[in-house]
C-alpha cells in the first residue's frame, strides 16, 4: 500500500488486466448487440441500461440489498431516516405517478419508508422472481409431459382406425382384442383415476405456485394434523415440498387434491393469538390495563402491526386459574418465516414486560398436607416485587465469560431454510453488477451530490454512454455471462 491508499505489488496489475478485459468483452458484446438490432430492427438494451441493471441486482439477496440502500440514499433528504412520497418527485414526470411508485414501497401505508422496510421490499420482489421463473418452468414441463401423453393415445386410436379401414378380418380380430382389452380396464384404473385426478388438482383447482408457503391439514406433522411446507416443484403426478426444518417431502396430487391446504402467501392479515394462564381472580381492570397498554405498542409499531388487540376470556380451570387470549394482527401474511418470528417475539417480549410491570401472578393451587389432627396447608408466599429484585445473572458477566466476547451473531436475511430454490439453482452463476460502496463517513456528502437518478438513455444509442457509467451516482461494471440465453430466460 502507498501513501494515498493504493494497492500496489504483483496483484494490482492483474487486477487492473482483469478489469480492463471484462469491461472491453462488455463493449464488444455491446457493439455486437447495436449492430444486431440494426440488423432486426429491435430494440436492444446495453449492459449498463437501468432496466438491465435493476434486474441483475435483484438476481440475490445480497445484491438486491445493495439496490435498496442506494435508492435510499438517493432520494432521502440529508439526514432523514425514511422516504416521504415528496422525495419520489423528482423522478417522475407527475405528482401523481410517485404516489404510486410509493404506494408500491408503503406496504404498511403509513406515510414512510424505512431502509429496512425498502430492503425488505426489493428481498422479496427478488425472490418472487424467482418464484414466477421456477413456476413457468414447471408449468411448461407439465404441459409437454401432458402434451406427449395425449399424442401417443391418438396415435394409437389413428393406427387402430387406419388397420380397421384397410382390412375387414384386421377389424374383426381388433374388435375380439378390445373386449379382452376392457375386461382387463380394472387393472388401469387406479392409475387413469390418478391421472384425471392430478390434471384438475394442476391445472383447474391450482392452489399454490413454486415458492409459497402452505399449511398441509393432513396425517402429517408431529401431531399428524398437518405441517407447513415450502412449494419447491410442480410436477403432473407429483409435488415437492420443503418442511421447515429442511426435510424435502414428495406428495402425489392426487392425493393434494382432496386436503385443505391453506396458502400464506395469498392470505392478507393474519392473528397471532398468545394464551396466557393467569391466577384466578385476577381484577378485569388490569386486564383492561395490559389490553391499553399492548394497543399503544402496537400503535408505536404501526409498520409490523394493525391498531387493533382483541382479548378473550377462554376458560377457568377448578376455581384456580384463567385462560385469556390476546390476539393481535400483523400487517403482512406469513410467507416469510423470518419476519413473522421477529414480530412474534417482539409483541411477546414486551407483553411479558406489562404483565411483570401490572403484577399479574401465574395461577397456584394449595394442598392439604395434613390429616385433621394438624390443620396445616401449603401456600406459596407472596412473591416479592420485580422492580424490588435485581436481575439474578449479570449480563455483562456472561458476555465478559465468553471466549469471543465482542462477537455477535451475524445477522443475514439469506436464509436457507426459505430458500426453495437452492436444488434448482443453475450450474452457470451470473455475477452481479458490482457497486463500489463508499465509506459510511462519506455517505451524508453523497446524499446531497446525488439528489436524483440521472435520466438514462432508453435505447441503444450512444448519447447516453457517458450517463450509463454514473448510474446512481456509483461507477458500475457488469460482468458477462457465459450463457446468455440461460440468463434471458431466467428474466422474468
């Protein structure tokens, strides 16, 4: 390294040969590319069109990550933690079509976008990519599976009528060999009801696609009343599934097809009901007060819930305990396991905090231990006060016992167990774009340099070349396939 920073010994000279290689194949390929629509009078994107290059970074997580934090930083004001509908202004024609843009980032429709909540928004327009390509791939080979079984049974009735037509005796022994033919019909039955079966379940009832996730009521599951599963292929007689925990199920349609199957992905919002055994007795004012209180959390967490917590009063248990539900809603379905487990414990952890804040007791029973000469019962005593007591393990002492204190988990949001694709994925990997990202120090500077995306060239002209190499403000590269025509009928 030298004084400004710079890589400098053997490698920076391959890299630097590395580099100028990739980005003189792209023009190449580029120029190729103009000249062939020149030729077929279409129009032919270049490798560092917007369009081009938004589909590439939302080939993966990481990369559509990266996307998000881009356009947030381009048109968030300095300073600012979420975008407001007036920030889309600039880049579009009408007031009216960045209200729609923003209506497609506000899923929750609270008048903001966070950086989380438009990564999470481009992490999952990229897996829905995925999804419609995988669903369209199956979809196809079902209909050419479906496609050659019918041809070979009209071949065989078009040979059978052809013979019937040239010989009269040819006729006659086909008609002696039919009727054995169907008094043998039991034997196919199973299999031709099976069939029929799967063809309606496919193509009539269809009611999940490649990627949703689906509750399966059925003899399965630990407590053989049905499990959730992840949708990983659609065939014509079969379906495979991906449990939760990573097991990968096959199941025939035609028995799918008389199950109730519920799709999480096609659900809007959905109740996450939490059952709490409480002592009995306990006054309906505090229960009155911990509803209060949960209805202003989730009023201050209006992006993961709805304003509404519903109580339920389910049973008393032998004069000593009660049952009462609370049930609140989230604003999205289920489909993405992770997202829901983090508002699960979120609303459940600061449910916990209200109870031991209200004093509300876990329900206790007394028993007799003695006979009627000793009068004497067993009670538990009066537990004391929570604030009162301090925590019985220091925190910072089990963090401080640690070999690796300072380490933390590594959060990623490319889970593998959601990832359905994994077995599908092609043998040629297509890299993305890269995005040199700068500092954090340097980032507000940035924000206020790149107040907009640059207005890009739609064709293939040579007007907007300058401009295509700033795009968001960042110097891209994108690096060529080694099979393009794999990569364009991925694109979905």
């Amino acid at each position: 390294m030298d004084n400004q920073g710079t890589a400098s010994g053997a490698r920076t000279p391959l890299a630097m040969f590395s580099n100028n290689a990739r980005d003189t194949i792209a023009k190449v390929g580029d120029i190729a590319n103009r000249v062939a629509g020149d030729f077929t009078g279409r129009e032919v994107k270049l490798r560092n069109h917007p369009r081009k290059v938004v589909s590439e970074l939302l080939r993966n997580s990481n990369s559509a990550q990266v996307l998000a934090r881009r356009l947030f930083r381009t048109f968030a004001k300095p300073g600012s933690d979420v975008l407001t509908p007036q920030d889309l202004n600039p880049a579009f024609p009408s007031i009216d079509d960045a209200e729609a843009a923003f209506l497609v980032f506000d899923r929750d429709l609270n008048g903001d976008v966070s950086m989380d909540e438009l990564e999470a928004f481009c992490d999952e327009v990229h897996r829905e990519k995925k999804a419609i390509a995988a669903s369209l791939k199956d979809l196809d080979s079902v209909i050419t599976k479906l496609d050659r079984v019918f041809f070979f049974i009209i071949f065989i009735i078009a040979v059978i009528v052809f013979i019937s037509i040239i010989s009269a005796s040819t006729a006659a022994a086909l008609a002696s060999a039919g009727t054995a033919v169907l008094g043998l019909a039991w034997v196919l039955q199973a299999t031709a009801q099976e069939f029929l079966q799967s063809i309606i379940f496919v193509f009539v009832k269809h009611p999940f696609d490649v990627g949703d996730r689906v509750t399966i009521y059925g003899n399965t599951g630990s407590l053989m009343r049905g499990d959730d599963y992840y949708v990983t292929e659609i065939s014509l007689l079969y379906t495979e599934f991906k449990k939760m925990q990573g097991h990968i199920v096959q199941a025939p349609n035609s028995l799918l097809n008389t199950l109730f199957i519920l799709n999480h992905r096609r659900s809007g919002t959905l109740a996450d009901v939490f059952e709490l055994r409480m002592k009995y007795g306990t006054p309906s004012s505090v229960i009155k007060e911990l509803e209060a209180r949960m209805t202003e959390y989730v009023l201050d967490n209006k992006r993961d819930f709805t304003s509404k917590i519903l109580t339920e009063l389910v049973s008393f248990e032998d004069a000593y305990c009660m049952t009462v539900n609370f049930i609140c809603f989230h604003k999205t379905s289920f489909q993405n396991e992770l997202t829901r487990l983090i508002r699960h414990n979120k609303f459940a952890i600061e449910l916990m905090n209200q109870m031991v804040a209200l004093g509300i007791e876990q329900p206790r029973r007394q028993y007799q231990i003695s006979g009627q000469d000793w009068p004497v019962f067993q009670s538990n005593i009066q537990p004391p006060s929570y604030e009162e007591r301090g925590p019985s393990v220091n925190p910072e002492i089990l963090t401080a016992t640690r070999r690796r204190a300072n380490s933390h988990a590594h959060d990623t949001t490319g889970d593998i167990f959601q990832d359905v694709f994994v077995a599908r994925k092609p043998s040629v990997i297509h890299h993305p774009p890269r995005i040199n990202e700068e500092l954090a120090e340097s980032s507000g500077s940035m924000v206020g340099s790149s107040s907009q995306l640059e207005k890009l060239a739609s064709n293939g002209s040579g007007t907007g070349r300058s401009s295509h190499r700033n795009m968001f403000g960042r110097s891209m590269t994108m690096r060529k396939s080694a099979d393009r025509s794999e990569r364009d009928r991925d694109m979905v």
